[in-house]
C-alpha cells in the first residue's frame, strides 16, 4: 500500500515538473521571439482618429514636398542657434563632422556613408528650411529619422545653425 502511495506521489510530481518546465521553456522562448524596434528604425504612423499630445505632426519622408514649403517659425536669433548647436553636436556631428562639413569628418561616416556637406552654398540655396527640418524629423534615404529624439522645435533650431554656418 505504502508504494502504491509513493509511486501516485512520484508521478504528481513529474507530471508537475513536465508542466513547469512547459511554461518556462515557453516564456523564455516567447521572449526570445519578441520583435526588438530600436529608436529612430521606423517612424510609425499614428492611428487614425488620434490627437497628438504635446509636438506637431511628422509629415512622412514621401510627403517631402509638402514639409518643404512649411515656413520656419523660429527666428534665428543668437538663442536659437545655441540650442541647435548643441543639439546638433549631440545627434549630427557622428555622421555629418564637427563642422557639418560633410564627407568623412564625422566617426560613422568612415564605416557609413560619406554625407553631403550641409554648408555648401548651392545646397543651401537649393534647400529651404521646411526641406531640411523634414529631413531631420522623417529621415533621408539612409539617414535615420530625429522625430522621435527631438521636439520640432529643436529641428527648427538646427535649421537656424546650419544656416548660420554657411553666413560664416
Ligand atoms: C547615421 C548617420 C547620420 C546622422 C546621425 C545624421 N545624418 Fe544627416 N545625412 C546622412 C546621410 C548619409 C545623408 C545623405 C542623404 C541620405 O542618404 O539620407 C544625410 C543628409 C542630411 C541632410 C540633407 C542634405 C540635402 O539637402 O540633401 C540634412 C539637412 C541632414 N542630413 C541633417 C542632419 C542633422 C541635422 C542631423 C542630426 C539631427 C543628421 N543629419 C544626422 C547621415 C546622417
């Protein structure tokens, strides 16, 4: 009777044991499978019947020509600048150089692919100021999209920097 006992015991804990290890195989495995974004990869589109909290809407890359004749609404005073500056030595200079000067100045453009230089004349005629702050919020061809690390505003200000570059 006792080992009719103990083998029922034995196998309420094997059977639990199969169970538990069903569960935890699973969880890790489902981990494992989650689909891993990382920021600035893709710029989703809102849901439709959404209203953004706070920030202005990000017309998408293939509504360029649209973003172009947005007209500037930051003035570029000396304040503007400095932001755009500063922000533009935090998330350009990798690629676009110290100087914005393009080519292989920048670290990632060594193992990247050399960037046009921003302070060029005829770039800077050719491109208004809507054209480039979609470009910064959207993304380029290659160039990842800022939408998500920087406010609107902050683009704008990057947009008085690299103008006030070329005056120089
Ligand atoms: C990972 C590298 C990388 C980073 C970081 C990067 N860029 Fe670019 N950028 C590029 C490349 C490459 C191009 C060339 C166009 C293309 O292929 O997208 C480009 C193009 C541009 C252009 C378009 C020039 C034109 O009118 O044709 C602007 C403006 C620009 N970048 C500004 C910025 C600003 C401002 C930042 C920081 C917020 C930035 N980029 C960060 C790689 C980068």
């Amino acid at each position: 009777m006792k080992y009719v006992f103990l083998l029922t015991l034995l196998m309420v804990v094997a059977a639990g044991g199969v169970m538990g290890a069903v569960v935890v195989v699973r969880w890790s495995d489902n981990m494992t499978q989650t689909p891993r974004i990382v920021p600035g990869e893709r710029v989703f589109t809102m849901p439709a019947g959404i209203v953004p909290r706070g920030g202005d809407l990000i017309l998408p890359k293939e509504q360029r020509d649209v973003a172009a004749k947005q007209p500037n609404p930051i003035k570029a005073s000396g304040a503007s600048v400095t932001v755009g500056r500063e922000r533009f030595q935090t998330f350009c200079v990798p690629c676009h150089g110290p100087e914005a000067k393009g080519g292989t100045t920048g670290l990632v453009a060594t193992k990247f692919i050399p960037t046009p230089d921003l302070t060029n004349a005829e770039l800077q005629k050719q491109r208004t100021d809507g054209y480039w702050h979609s470009y910064i919020v959207a993304g380029g061809a290659v160039m990842p999209a800022y939408g998500e690390a920087l406010a609107s505003e902050e683009a704008w200000h990057i947009v008085n920097y690299l103008r006030a570059l070329a005056q120089r």
